[in-house]
C-alpha cells in the first residue's frame, strides 16, 4: 500500500476487506472489555459476517 498523508491507500476493490477486518478488532477489543453479565445483554444470536448477508 502507498503512504498518503501519514496513512495507508486501500484500493477499492479492497474496503470490504479492510472493514471486516477491522470490525473484527473493535469487536474483540469490546468483547474483552466487557463482563459476561453485560455480554448477554449485547448477544442477539450468531453473528452473520457482512460479506455474508
């Protein structure tokens, strides 16, 4: 990837990609910040990846 002001370039063809991924990170970031009491509050069912709907 090129450097732009500081940051990285991501082709088009490569956001979706980029998103999950970092969806990924913010969800698991979350997941160990929170307790199990809290978690079950934010659990709907199983969790249905973007690309997949």
């Amino acid at each position: 990837m090129d450097s732009h002001r500081g940051g990285s370039v991501i082709p088009l063809d490569g956001v979706a990609g980029w998103l999950e991924i970092a969806h990924t990170h913010v969800r698991d970031t979350f997941e160990a910040c929170i307790r199990d009491s809290l978690r079950d509050l934010f659990t709907i069912g199983e969790e249905v990846p973007a690309a997949a709907r």
